[in-house]
C-alpha cells in the first residue's frame, strides 16, 4: 500500500518521520509513503480551489485541487492528512474537510485527522518521552495541563522545557517559534510510544493508521 501524507509544517513532518514506522513498519515493507510538508494551514477556499495558485505552498487552500489529482492517480492507494485545530470546532472543521473529498470525481480514499489543539498535545500526551527528552521539564506546569485541552498548548510546552517560557520564544519572534517546534519533534517525536500515549486525537490518528493498512 502506498499513502501520501499532507501535514501543515515542517515540524510535523519532523514528527511523523519518526512515528511512521512505528505503526506502519518500515518504508517499502511492506507498505511505503511519501511525506508533503506545506507552509500553513490556511483554509478552504470557497470555489474549492478552482484557480489556486500552485506555488503557494498553503495547505487547505490547495487541498481540492490535491485531492482531486490524487484520486486520479495510478499508485496512490490512500491520502493521509493531519492539521491542527487551533481554535476550530473540531467537529465541524472534520465535516469540512469530508465534504471537500466527497466532492471530488473520483472520490480519493482519504483519512483526515486533526490534533486538538495543537500537535504539541501529542507530544504532552506521553509525559515518558518528554520528560526523557527534557530531564529538566516543569512538573508544576505538567500538571495544569488538561490532556487535548484548547489552553495554548504549545506555549503550555514551552513554559515547562524552555528557558523563560514561552514569553521568551515570543520576544524573540519568528523564526525562533518555528525553530523550536521543529527541535521538539525531533526530540521528542524519536521517543513516543504510540500505545502509552493518554491523547485521544493521538490514539485517534494512530488508530486510523492502523486500519488503513488492515483494510486494504
């Protein structure tokens, strides 16, 4: 089986590269995939993507015409895409997505799956890989969190791993936000255990995976 798989950034490109294998079994055995990281997550476009501009590198703004030219290719079995919440109802933002798909011709075999509210959820969701990735993390601050809670997630992580907090990423300003996403999934993400991890929109993902593979 062959999976294309869509992520909003680069840091959720980082993380998955090393969660694949772990549900999926290593590249090529038997099943392979191929990871596309974009430049945000943007949103759906009203015409569904009629006149998108390829070269931007949006994620939901591309998203019809992508599905649509995956479910017209020979060799592409599945399509994979994961996205943050943020803010959206997690409910409604997944009926969205459904309906782009459901509008293609022909329709592409596609499994959406959304973090709440952020990825860095995924990473709280295993408290033994992060701690073991940050000997030094916050326990105090651990322990407000509210497992795929809407808080501020990621800057609930970086007030327990990060020298002054998330206050300090955000003085700084980009590119240091982005920078240390991507140094947590490459860190952490090494790490998760898929069957320990207490998120439900993790066990959600890892189980979707799971049965894409089993039902081929």
């Amino acid at each position: 089986m062959h999976i294309e798989i869509l992520v909003e950034d680069s840091s959720g490109e980082k993380l998955l590269e090393s969660l694949l294998p772990k549900l999926l079994g290593m590249q090529g055995e038997p099943h392979s995939w191929r990871l596309h990281s974009y430049k945000g997550i943007g949103r759906i476009p009203k015409n569904l993507g009629r006149g998108a501009d390829p070269a931007k590198r949006i994620l939901l703004d591309q998203l019809p015409r992508l599905l649509q030219g995956y479910a017209k290719t020979p060799g592409i079995d599945a399509v994979v895409v994961v996205l943050d919440s943020d803010r959206r109802d997690r409910v409604e933002f997944l009926s969205e997505l459904k309906l782009v798909a459901g509008r293609c011709n022909p329709t592409p075999n596609v499994l959406f799956r959304i973090a709440v509210e952020e990825v860095e959820a995924w990473y709280l969701g295993d408290r033994e890989a992060l701690t073991g990735a940050y000997p030094r993390a916050k326990a105090d601050v651990l322990s407000r969190y509210v497992q795929d809670s809407v808080c501020g997630t990621w800057e609930l992580l970086a007030d327990a791993i990060h020298p002054g907090g998330s206050a300090a990423i955000k003085r700084a300003g980009w590119p240091l936000p982005g920078q240390k996403k991507h140094e947590w999934a490459e860190r952490i993400g090494p790490l998760l255990e898929p069957d320990r991890n207490k998120s439900p929109s993790f066990a959600k993902f890892r189980d979707g995976m799971r049965r894409l593979i089993l039902d081929q």
